[in-house]
C-alpha cells in the first residue's frame, strides 16, 4: 500500500508526496494523479529520480506522448522528449528550448488541436530565478461578468498556425474539461490574428482585456523548482509563463507533451 501526502494549493494545483514515479504505478497511485489532474489542473510530485524511459512511461497516463515542435532540441533516442535550458555551448550557442518570460500562454495554441497534458522534470533546478507560473482558467472564467461570458460563448480565435503555409487555426475562447465539465477561458494573444464575427481592432482589444483579466495574480501559482520536481498540468484549461534567469544560474528540465482530446469545434 503506498503512504502519500497531498497538499492542496490555494489558487490551483496539488502537491504530492510519497509516490516514486522510478516504479510501476500501483492502481490507487494511477487514480490519485488521474482524480488530482482532472481537480486541480496542476500535479507537483517531489523528489523523483527519472530516466527517460520512466518519463515516458508516465506521460502515457495523460495521453499519447507527441514530438515536440522544435526538433532541434528533441533527445535524439527519445525524440517525445525535449530539453528545456537557457545553457550554452561552447560557441554561446543554446542547446536547449527556452520559453519567452512572462508571456502567459497554453502549450500549442497554434497548432490545430493543443496538448491535453504537459510534464516538465527538474533536472537541475537554479538557485534563484527561473520560476514557472501558472493561471488558473477555470477560475478566470467563472470570474467574468456575465455579460462577457454570454458574449464570448460561441466566439473563436484566430491564431497564426505554428506550420508555415498552412491556413490559420481557430479555438472556442470557451473550453469544456473533458471530465468535470467545467467551463474554462481560452484566451492567448500572442499569434492572434482576430476573432470570428468581430472588427480586428476590437477583436485584438477583447483578447487583450481577457488575457489581462486571466493573469490576474489571485488566479496566479508560482513555483519555484527543485531538482527532481515532476509537474504534470491540464494544458487547455491553464496558462503558464517562464520567469527571468540569471546566465549564472542553470536550470535544466525535461517536457513531454500529450495528444490534446478536447474537441476543436
């Protein structure tokens, strides 16, 4: 029987305690993580030790394990998986991806159907600087006037697909989870290119009061890493964003993306 420990976060996400990813998940461990990510959007598991293999293994849980977009940082032998680093190499070239700071967004909006899971393992983690935060989308909805909510109820984005040459995607600015049903707003703005139905002027106005509206630091966790950190989170109904790192302070993770399931309409 395993003996774990959750702590749940005040603004979204629950920390874990005493399971060992390194080791099959029994069935109580797999429904823990499973109910957890369907609750509170966000998964923090401590103190893991994970070889690549074991990564995988876990992101299949969530979802089917995708290339990432930047082939250039993908691991050569595990190609699902990308190196995420501000390091350099010798030239003071990157060898890993690094995530514009402090522009919230959810992974692969632009692409036609965005992940459904994200995983990001610490393998070295900087002493200070380089934090993820996280917006809580549920709560962003349910906190909209009223007025706005009916407004946007059958509106779509438009955003520059990530595939040069090929046509725009366009997503519901209001999501439905897959398991809870509960509504949850969909709002980037970078790549934006409009709204369905609506002027581009006051369309990019719109997005820009949702997204403003989104980031609002009550619906904000940040966390601040350790080595061996395991964070798994519902990619559709979050945002996230990198914060500054110092080039003296290195952090190293890994990420995994998962199919996304949710129906593009």
């Amino acid at each position: 029987m395993s003996f774990f420990e959750t702590n749940v976060l005040q603004f979204l996400g629950v920390e874990i305690r005493g399971i060992d990813c390194s080791k099959p998940l029994n069935f109580q461990e797999s429904c823990l993580l499973l109910d957890n990510f369907h609750q509170y959007h966000l998964l923090i598991i401590k103190e893991q030790q994970l070889t690549e293999e074991k990564l995988i293994q876990i992101s299949q849980l969530f979802g089917e394990p995708v290339p990432s977009l930047l082939p250039s940082y993908r691991l050569e032998k595990f190609p699902v998986i990308t190196k995420h680093t501000n390091a350099k190499d010798t030239n003071k070239s990157p060898i890993g991806a690094m995530a514009p700071e402090d522009v919230y967004h959810s992974d692969s909006y632009f692409s036609a159907n965005p992940s459904k899971a994200t995983l990001l393992y610490s393998l070295k983690s900087p002493a200070y600087g380089g934090e993820t935060c996280f917006a809580n989308m549920c709560f962003a909805y349910e906190t909209l006037d009223e007025s706005i909510k009916h407004f946007i109820a059958d509106k779509k984005a438009i955003y520059k697909n990530a595939y040069i040459n090929q046509p725009p995607v366009a997503h519901p600015l209001v999501r439905v989870h897959s398991v809870t049903q509960k509504k949850a707003l969909f709002a980037n703005i970078h790549r934006a290119l409009g709204i369905d139905a609506l002027e581009k002027n006051e369309a990019l106005s719109l997005l820009e009061e949702l997204y403003e509206h989104a980031i609002n630091p009550r619906f904000i966790y940040k966390h601040k890493w350790q080595d061996g950190d395991l964070l798994i989170w519902n990619n559709p109904v979050t945002m996230h964003c990198a914060t500054h790192i110092n080039d003296s302070q290195e952090r190293l993770l890994y990420r995994i993306l998962t199919k996304g399931d949710l129906p593009v309409v």
